[in-house]
C-alpha cells in the first residue's frame, strides 16, 4: 500500500506567502517529525468517527496527518509543497498506510472528494496573505464538506503583533540527520505589526564532515487574525455554530487559539 500523490490539479499556487523545497523539508522532519501526544488528541476528540474522510488542508509531509492514519482515520491531505507531499508520501508508505494527497492551494481548492470534516494545524492558515486568499480557502474548504461538515483551525496571534521587535531577529538552529549530517538553519525575521505580516529569510545548509554539500535559500511570511476578526471571516463564509477553544499546539511565542465551525 502506499500514498496516491495526485498531481493532476497543481495550479500557479498563488497567495500561500510560502516555499518549502527538499531542504527545508528534510529540516523540518528532523526538527519536528510527529505531532505530540496532546496534539494528536485535541483533533481525535473533535473529528467525526466513522463518518467519512477528512482532510488536513496544508498538510505538509505528514506530522498530524500520519499518526492520525496510524491510529485508523480515513485522512486526506493538501499542499502546495511537491518536497513536503512527497515525504508525507514516503513516510506513508514506511507505515503501511495509504492516503490521497494533492497538489493544490486551498485558496483554489478543486479535489475530487467531499468531506465530513477539514482541518487546518499549527498556525499553517496564516500562511495565506495575499490578499481576499483568506476568504477565498474559507469558502472553497466549505464547499467539500458535508455532514456533519466540521472545520477546525489552530491558529495564533504573535507576540511581535504587540511588541514588534525594533530590528530583524536572527536565529540559528541544527538538526542531526539519519545519515550523520547535519543542517544548519539560519533565519532572519522582520516583523511589521503595521501590515499584520512577518517574514522569515532561511538559508539551510547541510554540512558534513564540516563541508557544505547542499543549500537552500527560502522566504515564507505569515499573518495573524484576532479571535474576533477570526469569527467574522468564518461568519461572512457562510460557517455556523463558530466558537473559540483552546489551541490545539499552545506556543510560547504568542497567544494561541482554536476555532471549531460548521459548514
């Protein structure tokens, strides 16, 4: 068995504010390459069971989206990523499993499926900054669900949105890969409080035996919604019964929150 990594509907990806390539992909799976315990169960509790397929819009390689799997959900996932969908492909087929994927930006979303549910973690919707993609995810998610029709979002409001810092931040992380390298990540962040936007510069190099064999430069940004504009946007999509919950994946770098709606 393995993941059907569909490639058929893979448009301009246009307004995702993001670019994840092989590098970054591998960086990221080191970092961070399964959702914890109480992650996991905060979308276990809310998702319909035994109902029909969900699907994890903006899935990248897999985090949430395997271990879900793993414990017997009928999961599909989206991302613009080819690198991110082509891990959470493999990782599938190293667990046995199989699980639709797709190519796509969920501001234009047209999949062959519908869903009893869609969700979307850690923030990864506020990947969307260009402008009206928002409204333009909210409704096209919406219009692949049906009964019971659950959207859930883990969302966040950064601490740079109250106390924007007064120059670019620079940070540098290294992961340990299987094969003995390591990945240098170096990121520079500008932080606008003004234009809701934060952009995060990345170089990733990975060394080994202390020489750069391979490099990456990559640019994402993000926005932020405060609970309350979070409702509206929902509301204006044609969402019902939309309330606010405790994050699913709390963070230390600002103020988290979850919002659960129907369709």
């Amino acid at each position: 068995m393995g993941a059907d990594l569909n490639l058929r509907h893979a448009p301009s990806l246009p307004g995702t504010g993001m670019s994840y390539g092989a590098l970054a992909t591998r960086f990221y799976d080191a970092d961070k390459p399964r959702a914890g315990d109480p992650e996991l169960a905060w979308y276990r509790q809310r998702l319909p069971r035994d109902a029909g397929p969900v699907l994890e819009a903006m899935c990248g390689s897999g985090r949430l989206l395997v271990p879900l799997a793993e414990t017997g959900s009928r999961v599909h996932g989206v991302d613009t990523s080819e690198a991110m969908l082509a891990s959470c492909a493999a990782k599938l087929r190293n667990a046995g499993l199989d699980a639709p994927l797709f190519r796509q930006s969920i501001a234009e979303l047209n999949l062959p499926f519908r869903y009893v549910a869609a969700f979307v973690a850690a923030g990864s919707l506020q990947l969307l900054t260009a402008r009206d993609a928002l409204r333009d995810a909210l409704a096209c998610l919406r219009a692949h669900l049906v009964e019971p029709a659950v959207l859930l979002l883990d969302l966040f409001v950064p601490e740079a949105a109250q106390h924007p810092p007064g120059a670019p931040v620079i940070e540098f992380r290294n992961v340990v890969l299987a094969d003995g390298s390591q990945i240098m990540h170096r990121c520079e962040t500008d932080a606008d409080a003004k234009r809701r936007r934060i952009q995060i510069a990345s170089r990733y190099e990975r060394r080994q035996e202390g020489r750069i064999v391979e490099r990456a430069d990559e640019t994402i940004a993000y926005t932020w919604h405060s609970e309350d504009e979070m409702l509206s946007h929902l509301r204006a999509a044609g969402y019902s019964s939309v309330r606010i919950e405790p994050p699913a994946w709390p963070r230390s770098d600002g103020r988290g929150y979850a919002v659960v709606a129907h369709a």
